[in-house]
C-alpha cells in the first residue's frame, strides 16, 4: 500500500513538474508559440520608445488552443533600436536592463482578429479592463430548471 502511494506520488510530482514549465528562453519556443511571441515584439518596439525591447518569459497565461490567450514578458535591453527597421526581431546579444514591459497576445476565437497589445509593466493596471475585453470570453449562459412545472431557463432569463 505505501508502495503504491509513494509511486502515486511520484507520478503526480512528474505531471506538475511537465506542466509548469515557464518559458524563459526565445530559443526554446515551440514555433508556434514563438510566432505570437514575434508579434509581440514587434509591436511593443513599433510603439514603445524605450531602446530595443527583447523576450524576456511567458507570464502565467499561456493559452493556444481553441483559442489564443498569451502573456508575453519583454524587457529593454542596453541595445538600441535598428534605425529605420519595419520588423523588429528577438536580439539574443542585447543584455537586459530592468524596465518591463508586458503584452497580450489573444483570440477568442479562430474567426476572431489577433489582438496585440504592450504597456509598460508599471502601467498595467491601466489596461486590465481593456485586455478583459479583448481576451476573456463573456461567460456562457447555463440552463436551469426553475419551478414546478420544469421550465427550462437560461440564467438571462431571470
């Protein structure tokens, strides 16, 4: 019996240590998690005017399928921007300083248009309503019985 509860233990400790991976390193990504990842940094260094911004980790949300819910964590770099460049890529040369900035990468639905957004870390409590709009489907209605005579009703209904 403590045999079994020790393999069950060990078993559970592998499943927790597979699937809370943090992705900390661009070159590790999965393509296409590496893609949204792109989208990212170039958008943040299109519209943010702090020097080279560079992948720094996934946040907590990670998301692919159905649909795309992704937290992309940046930081600045000692490195400045490529004057002139129309796409800006992931620099793995350009050491880090300490300013942070995160973006959110996210689909509701395959259908849906990607949405991308980046704001300094510091001034992100400005954007979680907008990022809830964006990234958070609204909650599905449920079917509940309602009195005696078993009317079927969805919570709008109420």
């Amino acid at each position: 019996m403590l045999q079994k509860m020790m393999i069950l233990l060990f078993l559970s400790c592998v499943f927790c240590l597979a699937t809370g991976q943090t992705h900390n390193s661009y070159s590790q990504l999965e393509p296409r998690l590496k893609s949204f990842v792109d989208l990212a940094l170039n958008k943040a260094n299109q519209q943010l005017f702090y020097g080279h911004l560079n992948f720094y980790a996934i946040g907590e949300i990670e998301q692919l399928t159905p649909r795309v819910r992704i937290d992309v964590r940046l930081r600045k770099t000692v490195c400045s921007k490529v004057p002139g460049a129309n796409v800006h890529t992931h620099r793995p040369e350009c050491p880090f300083k300490i300013l942070e900035v995160r973006c959110f990468v996210c689909r509701l639905d395959p259908t849906s248009e990607l949405y991308v957004d980046c704001v300094r870390k510091a001034d992100q409590a400005k954007r979680y309503a907008d990022w809830d709009k964006h990234c958070v489907p609204p909650p599905t209605p449920r079917i509940v019985l309602k009195g005696a005579a078993g009317l079927l009703r969805t919570d709008d209904d109420q």
